[in-house]
C-alpha cells in the first residue's frame, strides 16, 4: 500500500545480469527530455542503479557529439573572435579538449581489442578535429585584416582527415566542414560582400578533400596492384618449384581455378621441402667444410639447371646453367659424381667467373633413379674431396631426394583426402535431391567444384513422339566471364531444346552408355545436341550419360575454355558422380509421381479432395492475416448420370476429363483447381471478389457449353451448374463459404441448370 503523496514505482524482478541485459533495448534513446527526466528521477532516489549506468553511458556517448555541437553554435556566435579570451570561452576550450581526449580513448581501446573504428567513432573524432580548427581560425581573426591567418590549419586538418579515416566517413566530415563554413558566413550577416570570401574557403575545403582523396585513393591501388604482382609473381615462382621438385603433376598447371587448392598444397610442399634442404645443406657444409654447397634443379624440358638452395646464401653462384655444359652438365649425362681440384677450368658456377681450388657434385636423383638435378659442393684451396666425402654427398643427395618425395607423398595425400571429402559430400548432396530440378542443379555445382565448368548441361531421355522428338535439354548454365556474383548463369537458349536421336556426342552417348569423346576433338566442328547447335569457344568436352542400373536416363555435358581440362582420376570420379546423378534422377522422378497420385486425381490431373481442402485453408488464413479476398466456385456437370447410363462410363470419364481441361486452362497459376468428387470440381481463387468469381465461372460455363463430345451415336454437349461464394463478403468462415456455394450450385440446379449464381448477391425470398 503506497502512503498518500508518494509516487509508487513499480520494480522489475529480480534476475541474473545476463537477464539483465537480454532486457534493455537494442538501441538506446537520444531522447533529451527522457535523460532530463531519469537524472532527475535518479538525483531522487527513484530510479534504481541499471538506470543511473545506462544514463552514465549515454550521458559518455553523447558528451563529444555535445560538445562539437556546442562549439559549432559557438563559433557561429563568433565567441572566439576576439582577443584576449575570457574564462568562458577557457572553459569550452577545456571541454573540447576532455571531449577529444574521451574519443582518443576509445579509439585506443579499441585497437587494444583488435577492432576497427567505427564510422560514428571516425566522424566524433574528425569533427572534434575540424571544430578545433574552426576555433583556431576564429581566434586568430584579429591577428588579420581580411581573412583568418590560421585558416589554412582548416585545410590541414580536413587533409589529414580525409587520409585517415575510411572513405565514407570523411565524405561525412566534407560535407560537415562546408557545411560549418557555411554558418559561419551566414552568422556574419550573408552579406554579399563576403561571399568570394565564403566561397574561396569553400573550395578550398572541397579541393584538398577531393586532391587528397584521390591521391590516397590512387596510392592505395598502385599499392594493391604492386602486392598482388609480387603475390603473382612468388606463386609462379612456387608453382615452378613444385614442378622442378615433382611435387606437382605437369598437366595441373594452368587449368584454372579448379586446381588451386592442389596448387596451395604444392605450395606448402616446396616450402617444408626448401626448409628441409636448407638444413641438409647446412650438414654437408659442416661435414665437408666446403665454402659452398648448393642444389640445381632440371627444368621440365632438362635444358636448363635453376637453383635451387645455396649455403651459404649469395648473389654470386649462378640461378640458370645449360644443362649440357660445364662440370655440372657433365654429372647430369653421366649420371655419376665427379671430383676434380686444382684449376677447374671447366667449373662455372660462379658468377664472377672464380675457379674453385676443389670441387664435388653428385647427381640429385629421383627414387627411380633419373636424375633431375646436381648436388655440388666446392673449397676455395686446392684441397682434394675424397672417396669419404664422396658417401657423404652422396647420401645428403638421397636424403634430399627422400625428403622431396615424402614431401609428394604428404601433398598427394593431402589432394586425395580433400578430394573424397569432396567426392563424398557430392553423393551425399545429390542423395538429398526430391526433386529433378534439386539434381540438374546439385550435379552441375559438384561437377564445377571438381573440374573446370565453363559450360554445362543436363539432358533428358524423353519418349518419342510429336510433342518431344526424343531428347530435351532440362538445364544449362554458363560460367560468368568476370568472375563476380553467381559463378554459374542460367542460359535460356539452350533450355527447353529438343533434338532426335542423331550422330550427336549426347545421342551416341547416351545409345551407347559411355562417355564422349574418347579423344581430343575440335569442339566447334562437334555435333553435340544437332547439327542448328554449335558450342563456341570451348577447347574442351567431356558428354557423360546419366546411368540407372542398366537405363541411361540422360546426359552430362561439360565443356571448358582451358585445354585438356578432362583427363585423369577427375573424370573418372565424374563418371561415379553422373551414375549417381543417374539414380538420383530416377528416386526424384519416382518421388514425383508418390507425391503427385498422393495429391492429384488419377483420373483427371487435378487436385483430390484431400488436397483441396488444405489447399483452401492455407488461402483462407493467407487471406485472413493480410485482409484479401478468396472466392470458391463449386461446379456440377448436369445429366451426367444419364450420360452415364446411355453412352457408358468409359465416355463418362472422356467428359470428366474434358471438362477438367476447361477448368485447368481458364484458371490462373495461382488458383487451385479440384476434383470435388464424382462429377463436381472446385476452383479456389486467392485474391478475387465476388463479381471477379462470377466473371471467371460464366466464362468457364460458356466454353463447357461451345466444347463437342463425340461419341459412337454422334456429338454429344453438356453444361455446367455454378455456385460461386466470396471470403469474407459472404462467409466468415471455411465452413460457411463451402456451404454458400455449395447453396449457389443448388440453386442453379433448382433453376433451369447451366448457369452461375452468387447465392449471397440473390434478393431474399419473397421480394419483388
């Protein structure tokens, strides 16, 4: 029971602090009559300690926004204009000075914790800088006879602005700047006098915003430029190396985007497999206490010898030698180590041109035994290499080899793991298809993940007849050229095409139930669909027919820009993933008929009762929560049990049929047109009023009444009885709407049948 006098504030209850905070809003008000209200509700004791914190927040987050807002007034009231400054303006001095330091601060808390600025934060922090400079300008107005002195610390800082904070937010302080030079004109009266003045400081402003902009913008893309040459660059480089090492299959190269991950594992190959050599080198230079030791490598056309590792580190040993020439060409032929010493003549390794007093190389071979490359150390004296020192090099050589191929073996492991995962999350992917469409789409996207996919499409096998002629392209898709957005487009050209059994790639391998070609081909002169479509610009194609146990019920077409993209253990796996897309394809079409005997009428296509009646209810809830209108026509054909019982039921269920047609071709996409039971259908029209419903039934009632029926005993017309009932005009409920059309297709019965009536908009009995 609260006294009288007191003010009863109701108290939350009590709960964690993790609740606590669950409970306050997402945003915080910046509402000033609100923080008036709860400091002074606070200074009386009524409102509890999460308040006085969220007021102490607002209060810190908005107290630079104040201040630069506060001094801009100020500056407008020109309160620094005049010389010596007095305690107050002191005091906004001192203010704007806390204000920028409590921005400071945030900023460095915020790199403390590894975020970025925001752009609130970069604008607080580029105002507070402007307002400053504003101020300076002001001040030091006296100290000239037209125009501030320290204007130009305005430009200064507007420039320094503009190169620190991101782009939108000194866009921001751009237009604040001019925006604050403009009232300082218009607080000194807007005389015309004054407006070159004016415009000078704005352009000013404008120009070192824009020059410094896009300077920065400029040296920041010669920048990126710069590091993704030298990325390119130490990539190529790394890509070669792995090839030298063959740490990379030669044919991987090149391909395009789909080998990347195997080139990154190459990548991480050659740098374990330079580390491991730079410590094996390391040893022989101490073993042998030779002056240098270094490793060549044969290029992939065995012309040239390229550096590999060199201990110690120098310019001076030569990066390329002929692989036919000098001590080093010789160990490559001969297949064998050398040692020579005293003036080898024949030695040049050197750049300068030097003589080693002594030198041994050593072949660095691979595990079979061809040589890709020499192992030479070499001394300065004319200290021979023994027979002792020969082992030892020559076991450092097969170390390196060793650790060259194991570095292979982890790679290729690495690759092969990667890509069953892949292989596997393709069958598991296409294994969750229901539908045709979920498989086209599924198997294209696993086959671009697996090889290049410049081109690609699904066909299908269709029974032939008029309508098909006896294979129907069902998906196409094209990559995009740039590389940006959705890396695959639908292509309408290719969609829907039909084309016979012909001498094409996807006829031939379809009939023969093998992937085409079998060998290289021109792709521009190959027949893939019919002899009206040519694929251009493709070097390569792979067709792959889509097997379920022994039917092929389509195909796979691949095609690529790059050559030779479809060679290896990729196609093969291709080959799993089209039988797979093939059984996917089969359980999806299998689906499709449950599914559709399970919700439509065998008899004549349309919708069951079943279906009708769910159907109905998600339109009637639909039109309930946004307030739209649903009509229901209910349909009966009259006579038919006499024309059941003159010309048979099998021409009965001709008329079933028939009249279903009708109804499913004058109704729209997203009506639901249903078998009713018996001779009765039903249309459901989401989003139409009484008189639109009425429309559509005479139209549909006319061309029931036009269509000719022939039978043995000659042609034979029937008619139909409409009732039609609107949601929520006439009924306010399912079951009211049923039974008001139900109601109208009574009545029309009642009444000379063969038309349509509203049972809603008919005048009560008895009126006249």
């Amino acid at each position: 029971m609260t006294p009288p006098g007191e003010l009863a504030v109701p108290r939350a209850p009590v709960g964690s602090a993790r609740e606590t905070r669950a409970r306050l809003p997402a945003r915080r008000s910046s509402s000033l009559s609100a923080s008036l209200r709860c400091l002074l509700l606070g200074q009386a004791g009524l409102v509890g300690a999460p308040a006085r914190r969220r007021l102490l927040r607002l209060a810190q987050q908005s107290f630079p926004v104040v201040v630069g807002a506060v001094l801009a007034m100020l500056l407008a009231l020109r309160w620094f204009a005049d010389l010596p400054l007095g305690g107050a303006q002191v005091a906004a001095l001192a203010a704007l000075a806390t204000a920028f330091g409590v921005v400071c601060f945030r900023a460095v808390a915020a790199v403390r914790h590894g975020r970025r600025a925001s752009w609130r934060e970069s604008v607080e922090l580029g105002w507070l800088v402007l307002v400053a400079s504003f101020v300076a300008a002001q001040v030091s107005e006296k100290l000239g006879l037209r125009d501030a002195p320290l204007q130009s610390v305005v430009y200064l800082a507007m420039a320094v602005l503009i190169a620190l904070v991101p782009r939108r937010a000194g866009a921001t302080l751009a237009l604040l700047a001019l925006g604050l030079e403009s009232l300082l004109w218009w607080s000194r009266g807007a005389v015309l006098e004054e407006l070159p003045l004016f415009a000078a400081h704005a352009l000013f402003i404008a120009a070192f915003a824009a020059l410094y902009g896009g300077l920065l913008g400029a040296r920041i893309a010669a920048g990126r430029r710069a590091e993704q040459a030298a990325l390119d660059r130490r990539r190529r480089e790394l890509d070669e190396r792995a090839r030298e090492l063959r740490l990379s299959p030669p044919g991987e190269v090149g391909e395009g985007d789909r080998v990347e991950r195997a080139a990154r594992l190459s990548e991480a190959a050659v740098l374990e497999a330079g580390a491991a050599a730079r410590e094996l080198l390391g040893v022989a230079q101490a073993a042998l206490g030779a002056h240098t030791v270094a490793v060549w490598l044969l290029s992939e056309d065995d012309a040239e010898l390229r550096l590999w590792e060199c201990r110690p580190k120098t310019e001076q040993v030569v990066a390329r030698l002929p692989s036919g020439e000098g001590v080093l060409g010789g160990v490559v032929r001969g297949r064998g180590p050398v040692r020579l010493h005293g003036n080898v003549k024949s030695a040049n390794h050197w750049a300068n041109g030097a003589r080693p007093g002594a030198l041994l190389a050593v072949p660095f071979c691979e595990m079979g035994g061809h040589p890709h490359g020499v192992l030479l150390a070499d001394r300065l004296e004319n200290t021979p290499f023994v027979e002792r020192d020969e082992r030892i090099l020559l076991a450092i050589a097969a170390e390196l080899s060793r650790s060259a191929a194991a570095e292979r073996l982890i790679r290729d492991g690495r690759a092969r793991r990667e890509e069953m995962e892949r292989f596997y999350q393709a069958i598991e992917r296409l294994n969750r298809t229901t539908k045709p469409r979920e498989v086209f789409d599924a198997v294209l996207d696993v086959a671009a993940e697996m090889v290049p996919v410049d081109f690609g499409a699904l066909t299908v096998v269709e029974p032939a007849s008029e309508a098909c002629r006896g294979h129907r392209v069902a998906r196409a898709v094209v990559a995009s050229a740039l590389g940006e957005g959705p890396p695959m487009r639908v292509t309408s050209d290719l969609e829907g095409l039909e084309f016979p059994d012909n001498g094409g790639l996807v006829a031939c391998s379809v009939k023969l139930g093998s992937s085409l070609p079998g060998k290289d081909l021109k792709v521009k002169d190959a027949v893939v669909f019919d002899e009206a479509t040519r694929l251009k610009g493709l070097s390569s194609l792979k067709v792959l027919p889509l097997r379920a146990g022994e039917n092929v019920l389509g195909s796979m077409v691949l095609g690529a820009r790059s050559p030779l993209a479809y060679r290896g253990d990729a196609v093969r796996q291709l080959e799993v993933i089209a039988m797979q897309a093939g059984d996917s394809l089969l359980r999806a079409r299998l689906f499709e008929v449950t599914e559709r005997l399970a919700t439509t009428d065998g008899l004549t296509g349309l919708v069951n009762h079943r279906t009708f009646q769910s159907r109905l209810d998600e339109h009637l809830a639909a039109a309930q929560r946004y307030a739209k209108k649903v009509s229901l026509l209910l349909t009966d054909i009259d006579h038919f049990k006499a024309v059941n019982d003159t010309y048979g039921h099998p021409f009965g269920d001709e008329i079933l049929r028939g009249v279903a047609k009708i109804l499913q071709k004058e109704a729209r996409t997203t009506d639901v047109a249903a078998r009713y039971g018996g001779e009765e259908f039903a249309l459901v029209m989401p989003q139409t009023d009484g008189a639109g419903a009425l429309k559509t039934a005479e139209r549909i009632r006319e061309k029931v009444a036009r269509a000719i029926f022939r039978t043995e005993q000659g042609e034979l017309r029937v008619t139909l009885s409409i009732g039609v009932a609107t949601f929520p005009d006439d009924a306010d409920t399912k079951s009211e709407l049923v039974e008001l059309a139900d109601g109208g297709l009574y009545h029309a019965k009642r009444h000379g049948r063969n038309r349509s009536v509203a049972l809603a908009l008919l005048p009560p009995a008895g009126a006249a």
